[in-house]
C-alpha cells in the first residue's frame, strides 16, 4: 500500500520530460554501481523499455580494494594544506613537493594523491599571483584525474572548473571556455541539465563571454542560470541577487560602448 502511494506521488510530481531525464540520470549511476556494459548507441528513453538484453555488451566484476597511505606523505600534505590557510605558501609548497615525490615513489605517476598534491600546488601559486604556474599545475591535475578517476567523476569535472578559471585569470579566454564547455557537458552528463551546479558553470561562462565582448550570449547563459537558482534557492537569496546585478550590467556596458562607437 505504503509503495503504491510512493509511486502514484512520484509519477505526479514529475512531467514526461523530468522522467525521461531521472530514467536517464538512474540508468547511468545503475551502470556504474553494477558495471554493466552497454553498447554505445542513442537510446530512447520516452519509449518503454529503453534497453533491452541484446544492448547488454559486457559484465564485469566489482573489486573493493583497501586504500593505503603512507603516513609521512599525509602528514606532510596536511601540513600544507594547513600553511595554505596560513598564507605561508613558501612552506607550503616545499611540503607539497616532498609530499609528492613520496607519493610517485609509493604509487607512481598515476594516483589520486598525486593529483591533490597537483591541485594544491596549483592554488598555493593562485594565492600567490603566479597564474602560469597555477595553470601547467591544474592541467596536470586533469590529465591524471581523467585517467585516474574518469572523466564522468565529480573531482574531474571540479578540476576542469578550476583550469578554466586560472586559464581566464592568465588572459586565455578562449582556451578558458573551452574548458568551461567541457564541464558543463559533463556536469549535465552526470547530473542533467537542472543541477543547480549548471548554474554555477553558467555564470562563469557569461562572465568569460563578457570579456569576450559576447554581450547577447552572456546575458543568455545569465538568464539560465537565474532561472535555476531561484527555483533552488529562492528570490531572496544572494545567488540570485548576482544573477540580477550581473544582466543588469551586461546591457549597459554594450550601450556605452555603442555609444562611444557612434560618437
């Protein structure tokens, strides 16, 4: 009975198009938990069933392994991280190296801890005004997170965000939405195109076609992400607040510059 109701107030509460999308959402985050492998092709999930047994192309086992660490890297990672926070980035980065050599010499090149020690080394020279460095560093830290973790993982798509934004702090604005494009399609990959990180990325994505002098774009991706922070958090909140601020400011800057190009 209890059941019933739950499924009766679900199919209520979604349109056809919001189940599409949560079927969609489901049958991925299905497959990676039972490592079914399905063959690549576009399927159609507004008909029922959306697959069949002849798309079913592989299974392979589920292998829970121990992680271990060793404590003298760990110990030096977290004290950085701590110098970090502290503003002494002289230290922080000379714990991060050593840091980092032990880590390639417990794991190899190719490890998760290698990439945080990249991602720290990448802010520690954010935080201290050397953006080229903060760069090469963050885009080592992708490559590995790609091969490391997928590029359909949280930590992937974060460190995508992150190269974007030092790439646009280094004056590479179109190497920098590049970047911000492929984090929006994996954001909207994992978690569909109404996640409220979607909004997150839109925002960035203006504003770096506002530099770009996109002004009629900018002002679109803006509008997308207002619309999807009011639904999430609400009019009152300050996301939406800078969502207003921001196209309001967007058709003002493009009429003075009218303005001066007239004149």
């Amino acid at each position: 009975m209890i059941y019933s109701e739950l499924i009766n107030d679900y199919l209520c509460s979604y349109t056809h198009t919001d189940l599409c999308r949560l079927e969609r959402l489901g049958l991925r985050l299905y497959i990676l938990k039972s490592s079914v492998q399905l063959v690549l092709r576009e399927y159609d999930f507004t008909t029922q069933p959306s697959f069949t047994e002849e798309d079913i192309f592989n299974l392979l086992p589920i292998i829970r392994v121990a992680q271990f660490k060793p404590s003298d890297g760990s110990a030096l990672f977290e004290l950085a991280t701590s110098q970090v926070s502290s503003g002494n980035f002289s230290d922080a980065h000379e714990m991060t190296s050593q840091a980092m050599g032990i880590y390639s010499q417990v794991f190899g090149p190719l490890h998760s801890d290698i990439t945080n020690c990249y991602r720290l080394m990448a802010r520690i020279h954010f935080l201290a005004n050397e953006s080229v460095p903060a760069m090469c560093f963050q885009h080592k830290a992708v490559m590995v997170f790609e091969r490391v973790l997928g590029v359909d993982h949280p930590d992937t798509v974060s460190a995508y965000v992150n190269l974007a934004l030092y790439c646009h702090h280094c004056d590479q604005t179109q190497v920098a939405l590049r970047v911000m494009y492929r984090a929006h399609y994996l954001i909207s990959l994992m978690f569909g195109d109404d996640s409220p990180e979607i909004a997150t990325c839109d925002s960035n994505i203006a504003l770096m076609l506002h530099s770009c002098k996109e002004y009629d774009l900018s002002v679109s991706y803006l509008e997308h992400a207002l619309k999807l922070n009011t639904k999430y958090h609400g009019d009152g909140s300050i996301q939406v607040a800078l969502n207003h601020h921001l196209i309001a400011r967007g058709p003002v800057i493009h009429w003075r510059l009218q303005t001066s190009t007239t004149t």
